[in-house]
C-alpha cells in the first residue's frame, strides 16, 4: 500500500478497518497497564478510531498520527471536538484538550514529542504494512519512542493466500522476531473471529485470529 492508496480510501470512504466502537480489548487491557494520571499514549496511523476519545476520556494525553486529512477532520467532528489547528514542522497538528492528532507520514514522525510517551497503542497499525514494510515501522516505532516505553499490539492472523492484505496476516512467530530482541512478548488473549466478520468469510478465508499481545520493554523502568 502506497501512502496514496490510503488517501484514495479515505477519499471513497472504504475504511472497513474503522470500527463503530471503542475496542473492547483496548478498555480490557488498558486498566491493567499500569500508567499514571496523564501518561502520554501514542496511536500510530490512528484513523478516526473512538479509541481516540476513549483513551482521553480516562486522564491520558493521546498522541496520534494520521496520513489523511479527511479521517482527522472526521474524528474531530464525528467526536464533537472543536479543535485548534497549527503547523508543526512537516504535520499539521489539529489539538483537542488530551488529544493532538498530527496530519503527515509516520516515518516523519519526530522523537521529539514522544519524550514522555509511556505505551504504544497498535490496533490495525502493524497489521496494515505488507511484510516487506513491517520491520522498518517497528525499527521506525523504536528510534521514536522512549526504551522504556510498553506497546499494547493487536494483530490479525490468516492463510496470506486466502485473500490480498490489508489487514496482512501478521503470525505470531513474526511478532517474535520483530520484537523479542527488545520485548518481553506476553499473549494477553487470543481469539478466532472469523463468525464475528462473516464478509471475510465470503472473501475466502477458512480461519482468522485475532490476538493481543502487551510488549514490556527489557530495560529498567
Ligand atoms: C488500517 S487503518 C487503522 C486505523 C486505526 N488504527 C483504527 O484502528 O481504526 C490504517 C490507517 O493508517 C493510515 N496510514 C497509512 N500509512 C500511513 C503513514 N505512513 N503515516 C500515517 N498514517 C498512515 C491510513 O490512512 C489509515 O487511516
């Protein structure tokens, strides 16, 4: 997927990846991280995800960047939100109280603000990299984000021949290697979802998993 296929999808509103609600994984799993009052989380390729607002609504400063202006515009107002726009360097960054949502390319994304990141938050972010993309967002993620810094990943797994990503399958024994040199990998939940998406089915695919992993970096907090 070229940045320009995203843009095209936004465009023709065909974003079967958004989802009508907050993940239930998301408001499962984020409680048990634990993380202070106003910890910063940052949502790479963030779309117009309720999880935005959620994670905001719990006392955390949310950080998300986003390629398509038309998903950003959207969150703000599907959210209610007003919100103060401002250039900041190559993005545009539109802000919302907790939330800053900066317009532009994930692989421009600066370090600099995500100084006092504490979690990452990937839902459908990894997973929307074809193979050959996926260890430069992770090599990307780690020379951005703080060492110490946990990421909660949900991935999707499926025969890759069955059916043309995005979302990529994206097995567990990948998630190892991209991420066990610096991670301790822990399975929070795994779960076949194929009966809960019965279009997938359609499209040819005999099985789907869905799991959650939380991420510990393995160095001193
Ligand atoms: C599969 S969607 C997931 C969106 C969101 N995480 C969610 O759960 O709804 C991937 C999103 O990443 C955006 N995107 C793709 N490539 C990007 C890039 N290089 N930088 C920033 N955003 C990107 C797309 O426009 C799209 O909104």
């Amino acid at each position: 997927m070229e940045a320009s296929d995203w843009l095209d999808r936004w465009e023709q509103n065909r974003i079967g990846f958004h989802q009508p609600s907050v993940s239930a994984y998301l408001q499962q799993y984020l409680p048990e991280i634990d993380l202070k009052p106003g910890a910063t989380i940052f949502l790479p390729l963030c779309g117009k995800a309720h999880d935005i607002a959620w994670i905001a609504l719990q006392g955390f400063q949310v950080v998300g960047v986003e390629l398509s202006g038309i998903a950003v515009k959207a969150f703000f107002s599907e959210q209610g939100l007003s919100r103060q726009q401002s250039e900041s360097g190559r993005f545009l960054l539109s802000k919302s109280g907790a939330i800053s949502i900066y317009q532009g390319d994930y692989f421009d994304f600066p370090e600099e603000v995500l100084t006092e990141c504490k979690l990452v938050y990937d839902r459908a972010s990894l997973i929307a990299f074809a193979q050959s993309d996926r260890a430069r967002y992770c090599e990307y993620m780690r020379s951005i984000i703080p060492p110490q810094t946990e990421i909660l990943l949900i991935t999707l797994d499926y025969d890759q021949t069955q059916m043309e990503g995005p979302p990529f399958a994206v097995p567990r024994n990948e998630v190892e290697e991209l991420y066990q040199s610096h991670y301790q990998i822990e399975v929070l939940v795994q779960n076949d979802v194929l009966d809960e998406r019965p279009r997938w089915r359609e499209q040819g695919l005999s099985a789907l998993t869905e799991t959650v992993f939380r991420l510990k970096p393995m160095v001193s907090r």
